[in-house]
C-alpha cells in the first residue's frame, strides 16, 4: 500500500485520491477531535443516504461505498439519521413508534401506531392503552428489530457474491428462511426446485408433473458448453414462451417458474430471449441446493446489519462515515450545471461525484431543494404491512420463516405480492411473535385492499401496520452533471433488484462494470 | 497439552487517545508518534481485527481478536455490530487532557456497554499516555474511584514507552473464564456459513 502513516490528512488521502483535490489545509487529524467536515474537504465522492422527510435506500449506497473504498476511492458517507441504512435499518419498535427519528416508512407506520393507539385509548381500555413498549406480546419493544424493508438473499445470489468479495461476512450472521412459498389456485405450496420436488408437489396435476419434471431434468442437466444438454434450443434467440411452449407448461405453472423461482415481477420476460430466464431459474434452484430449506439467507438481527458491516468495510479501507449530518444543499456549478460540492451545516465539502438517494435530488419536494433542478421522477407506490403474528403462517410447516410470491395472474393483478416472515430465530422478535411483511406495487386508489390476498394467507393477525411509499428513479445517468441517484427500493422481497441497481450506478459512476471478484489481501511490505 | 480460547476485545474511547496506539505496541510491540491509521494497527488492507496470544500459565492461552475502531469514533458511527459478542472492551483516556474531555467520554463509552454488551463482558478501563505524568490533568485517583464505583479493571499506560500496556491485557485475559460457554466466543458463530466465509480461529485446539 502507498499509504503509511495518516499523518495529515492532506497528504495521505490524497494520495489514495483519484482525482484533484481541493487546497484546504487541514490540521492533522491528531490534534482535531472536532466533528468538522472541513478536514475532509478533498474526498472524491459523497454519499448521503436516507433523508428522513422520504424513505432512502441506505442499503445500496452503502454497499456502494463500501465497494468503491476497497477499489481505493476516498468516500465520505453522510446520513442524516442517527442510526445505519435509512429505510433499510432494522429499528425497535421504540424506534419505529418514535416518530422523531424514523424515515419515511418508519414514520408513516408510527403514525400509524400513534393514532390506533389513541384511538383505542378513547374507547377507553385494551392493552393499548399502554405505551408500546409495555404492549402484551412484548415486554419491551427492545425485544423486536423490525426491518423497514424486509429482502431476503439468494444464497448464491450476487449480494453473497459481494458479501464473500469483501469479507463482509466476518461481521454477519446468517441463517437460512426456512421456506419459499408460491401462491397458486388459493392456496400455497413450497416451490419445487428439481425434479424430484416437481414430481411430488402439490402445486401440479399428474401430467403436469410429468412435463414440469422434463423442463427441470432440461435445467438439471444444462451444460452451457454441451450442446447436447440444450436439447436443440439456442437460448439467446428463442423467447422464453417457446421454451415453455417446448415443454408443454401451463399457464399456472409458468406463474410459479417465472416469479417465484426466475423472480421476474411481470410477463414481459416470456416475449425477450431465454438465456436470462434460464439464468435465474438455475441460480434460484443453485440457492436452494445451497443450504437445503430455501434459496434464501438472512442476517441474525436484521437487515440493519447489512449497512453496518458495509460501513465498517468502508471505514477500514479510509472511507469517512458522519451519522446525523444534516445536508443543506447540493451544489452545481452555475455554468456547467456539474456537481460541486455539498453543504451541511454551514460547511461546503467539495467533491466530484456525489451518489444519493432520490430524496436528496427532489423527490416529493419543492424544487428549490435537491440542488435546485429535479432529477427524479415517481415510477409507482408500494403498498406495506407490516403484521405481528403471534404463529406461524399456516400451511408452512411451522416454519421459522417464509417467502410467498403470490404471482400477478393468480390474483388478476399486473404485480405480484410479496410475503416475508421472519421470527425470534432471527433475533428480530420475541419468542412466539412473527413478523410478516407483506407489499405489493400500488395498481388502485385503495392499495390496503390489494394486499388482501396476501393478508388472508396469515391467519389471525395481532397487529398491522401499513404504509404507503412512492417509488422514485433518477431521470438521467449522472453522466453530465456527475450526480448519480439509485432508485427506491421495490416491493421485493429479495435483494435482486437492489443489487442490479449496486451494478448500474456502479457502472455510471466508474464507467466500466463492477466484476466481483475474491478480494486479495494485500501483506504490507 | 495447552488450551487456547478466543475472545473478541474491542476498544472504545475517544479519537485520539491511543487506542490505534495501545494495540501496535501490544500485538507488534510498535509505536509511531503520528495518528495510527487502521491500515498500519491491522497489518494489511482490509482486516476486520488483528491478533495476539497471551499464556496465563504452561497450558492456558488467551488468543484475543482485537477490534479498533477504524477511525469510528471519531464520527459518532460506531455501529452496534462493532460491540456485538465482545467479551473484553478496552475504553481508553488520555490523561494529559482535563477530566472533563477524554475521561468524560470514556464514561459515557462505559454507560453504552452496560446498556449494550453481553452483561459478561469485562472492561478495562486505561488512561493513557503515562509517559507525559508530567502534564497530567486527569489524576490517577478519578479513573481508579470511577472504576471500582462501576466494577470494571483499572490501569494506567503509555503506548510510548510501552509501560503497562503488556500487564493490562494480562490482567483482561486473567478475568475472562476459564471455560466460556461456547455462545460467547467468537468461534461460536450461529447460522448458516456462508460461501468463502473463512473459518474461524478455533476456540479450542489441543496442540
Ligand atoms: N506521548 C504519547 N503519545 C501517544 C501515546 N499513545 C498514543 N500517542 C499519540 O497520540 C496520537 C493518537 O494516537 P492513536 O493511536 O492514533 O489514537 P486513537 O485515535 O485513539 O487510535 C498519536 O500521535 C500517537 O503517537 C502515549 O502513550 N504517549
Ligand atoms: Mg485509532
């Protein structure tokens, strides 16, 4: 490594720089204990993450950070909530009830809580009208993490790829979802993921079984450079339909291949080329093969868990993290309309690139924020529940914890709904409490109504909590203005699209595609 | 036969007290009169933690795994999963400042752990920077009451001169059971290994 000693600064972060750096002088950091932003006024990138007014993304830009710092970048991360990964941050129900602190989805389901809290106090009685925390099935609302945004990970998914490339698994603890669940003619059955589970699930009639366990015995024995395995069909040219049709799938069992195992969220992939199609299911049925019970893994105490390890990862690579910064605006330059710098508390940090989520660029504002200009647009709403069971969700097996993918056609939507069960196994409830979330995207004026189908699958429900968040994306690539925007999360429960979304900001800030690769440990000379 | 137990050790403390510095003297027996940056205390790009063994008798070692904050601190961004299943924490003043600074910080640093951290855990509180007495304006008597009030170890050190760094870790390894249950050592993760998670330092080997 070219850096020794931190012995100012100055002199050594600009030598990790990639760019100019601005001539301020700054003390060396030993003698300046002040929480100034000034000492850092020669950083590359900036990332702000998670405005409290709008829901943020947190997860994405920290992953970022944490991947562009060991590619040597110098990142300065701010946050304007006092705790990690904004609306990806696992809080307690403390947390989520105390309005003050929370992010969008946080704070829309703390008021929620609020008024059905004071509303079922001026009926006079209940358990609610105690304080949350003192709420009967939890002795103190510390018991819980609730994760804003539950996402499961693919075990063999890119976001592995990436925890494994940085090592960030060293800080994280994982544990498989005990099921992945889809939803067909009313009632659910475990996706199968060979064709020894095709042939007993529920899920098919008898002869569909038989055609079902021809296309995964196709899948099972794909080679990709043995022709002979391909059974005469070029997947880069032929539409996924023709592969369906090929193999004689009807349309309920496409529902289940194409959503809750290839994890498309609408049909357009069945009229576009195989080859991704085939990709994805393999991966999925890789995951399962895995760790056995689901394709999926989560961390031990939540999702919150994630931003942390990232920023730690970044920390130790010299990137500079600042919780509870306040960003006051964003700067561009008057003539050529490109990033200059930001400004939080009466201080301008310069840099040339500046990676934020949508909140900071306009999203939901007056345009006099988000540097003046909005660069974003709302592509949709999610709509979210988040349920306290105190069981199992019936008909899986009593699992632990579950993913259901409800596919679009089942219920006559153009959107699936999502299921993500978690529990006490996971250190994010009390013993015998279940938190469900279920979400879809907002397709009518009563969004609480089309989650129905998947609220209905919980069984009885002790508490419900529901918001609603729109969806934002950026409306140019940052290319020119170097103001480059992730989107907001969707209404997966996977991390499959965060992820793609880590590659393509990736992509536009760097100018090449991120290649994930074992990272070496460099011995010090 | 020897027995070797791992355990997690964090250090806390504010920035620029000589954490970085405590822990290069320790595992490397170093000291640099410049800010210790994380790269140089850890050894090479990257690492989560270093470590170091210390023998409490012919059979019985102490492997600590050592986590410094990566400048953290310095930013009020130490996030919990720093502090999750430590068994030691080191919290670190300076004694050449007044009460009111470095002390004061180690204090609040103490509240979070017991707020925190596994009850277990053991802390060592340090004032640092014993080569430079001769400016002292945090007495010895201040950080010994707080430490005997609040249960925890108490030393004095200097990083520079290496006086009484060895000792206090000593000390830490002589307080922490002999035989911890297996959920409290670092090896003892739960859950599902995830692909190219390396494997842990054992908790136990018999060689
Ligand atoms: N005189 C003296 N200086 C020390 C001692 N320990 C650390 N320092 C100096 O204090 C500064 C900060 O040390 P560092 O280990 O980076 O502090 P950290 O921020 O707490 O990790 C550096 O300039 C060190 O050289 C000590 O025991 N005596
Ligand atoms: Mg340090």
């Amino acid at each position: 490594m070219d850096e020794e000693y931190d012995v100012s600064a100055n002199v050594a972060w600009t030598s990790l720089s990639h760019t100019p750096v601005a001539t301020t002088t700054s003390p060396p950091m030993a003698s300046s204990a002040t929480h100034s932003i000034l000492h850092t006024s020669h950083l590359a990138l900036i990332w702000m993450i998670a405005d409290p007014h709008l829901q943020g993304t947190g997860l994405t830009e920290c992953i970022l950070s944490g991947l562009l710092s060991v590619d040597g970048q110098k990142v300065l991360h701010m946050d304007r909530n006092d705790y990690y990964g904004g609306a990806s941050a696992s809080l307690n129900l403390t947390q989520v009830s105390n309005s003050g602190l929370a992010s969008l989805v946080a704070r829309r389901t703390a008021v929620v809580f609020e008024k059905e809290v004071r509303r079922r106090q001026e009926r006079g009685g209940g358990d609610w009208d105690q304080p949350w925390t003192g709420r009967s099935y939890s002795a103190t609302g510390e018991d819980y993490a609730v994760d804003l945004i539950p996402k499961f990970i693919l075990a063999s998914g890119e976001l592995t790829r990436m925890l494994v490339h940085t090592d960030v698994t060293r800080y994280l603890e994982f544990k498989q979802i005990a099921g992945s669940y889809v939803y067909r003619d009313g009632r659910i059955s475990k996706v199968p993921s060979t064709e020894m589970e095709a042939v007993r699930s529920p899920l098919m009639g008898l002869f569909e079984k038989r055609r079902a366990r021809n296309f995964f015995m196709f899948l099972q024995s794909w080679r990709e450079d043995d022709p002979a395995t391909h059974q005469g069909l070029d997947v880069n040219t032929c539409l996924m339909k023709d592969v369906y049709a090929k193999f004689g799938l009807e349309p309920g069992t496409q529902d289940f291949v194409g959503h809750a195992m290839a994890l498309w969220l609408d049909d357009d992939y069945k009229t576009k080329p195989a080859r991704p199609t085939i990709d994805r299911i393999i991966l999925y049925t890789q995951s399962m093969a895995r760790y056995g019970k689901s394709p999926y893994i989560y961390p031990l105490y939540g999702l919150g868990e994630l931003p942390q390890a990232f920023a730690r990862l970044s920390a130790i690579y010299g990137g500079t993290y600042m919780l509870d910064k306040k960003i006051e605006s964003v700067n561009v330059d008057p003539e050529t309309g490109k990033f200059t710098g930001v400004t939080s508390a009466g201080e301008t940090v310069r840099a040339k690139k500046v990676i934020g989520d949508p909140s900071y660029f306009g999203a939901g504002k007056e345009l006099e924020e988000g540097g003046g200009k909005m660069r974003v647009v709302e592509t949709g709403k999610v709509v979210r529940a988040i349920c306290i069971l105190k069981h199992p969700i019936p008909g899986t097996d009593d699992a632990d914890s579950a993913q259901i993918i409800i596919p679009q056609n089942q219920v006559g939507r153009k959107n699936d709904i999502y299921i993500a069960a978690v529990s006490s196994a996971h250190n994010v409830a009390a013993q015998n409490v279940w938190i469900a979330m279920v979400s879809t995207i907002v397709e009518t004026s009563v969004p609480e109504r089309e989650i129905l189908p998947g609220l209905q699958l919980l069984g009885s429900v002790l508490d419900k909590f529901v918001s609603i968040t729109p969806l934002y994306a950026p409306t140019a690539p940052g290319s020119d203005d170097h103001v480059y925007i992730t989107k907001t999360y969707d209404a997966t429960s996977h991390f499959e699209t965060v992820v793609e979304d880590v590659f393509d900001v990736w992509h536009r800030v760097k100018g090449e595609p991120l290649v994930l690769k074992k990272r070496e440990v460099q011995v010090e000379a | 036969m020897s027995r070797t137990t791992s355990f997690k050790l964090v250090l806390l403390g504010e920035s620029a007290v000589g954490k970085s510095s405590l822990v290069l003297r320790f595992v490397r027996n170093e000291f640099s009169d410049f800010r210790i940056n994380h790269r140089v205390s850890i050894g090479f790009a990257g690492a989560a933690f270093l470590t170091q063994t210390v023998n409490l008798d012919d059979n019985t070692a102490v492997k600590f795994e050592i986590w410094d904050t990566a400048g953290q601190e310095r930013y009020k961004s130490l996030a919990p999963i720093y502090f999750r299943n430590s068994n030691a924490a080191v919290i670190v003043y300076d004694i050449t400042q007044p009460p009111e600074t470095s002390f004061e910080k180690a204090k609040t640093w103490v509240r979070e752990l017991q707020r925190q951290a596994d009850p277990g855990i053991v802390i060592m509180l340090v004032g640092n920077k014993l080569d430079l007495s001769a400016s002292r304006k945090t007495s010895t008597e201040l950080g010994k009451q707080f430490a005997d009030e609040e249960g925890l170890l108490f030393a004095e050190a200097s990083a520079k001169s290496g006086e009484g760094v060895e000792g206090l870790f000593m000390e830490i390894a002589r307080k922490l059971p002999a035989n911890p249950p297996p959920t409290r050592t670092p090896a003892s993760r739960q859950g599902v290994r995830v692909e190219g998670q390396a494997e842990e330092t054992p908790s136990a080997c018999n060689c």
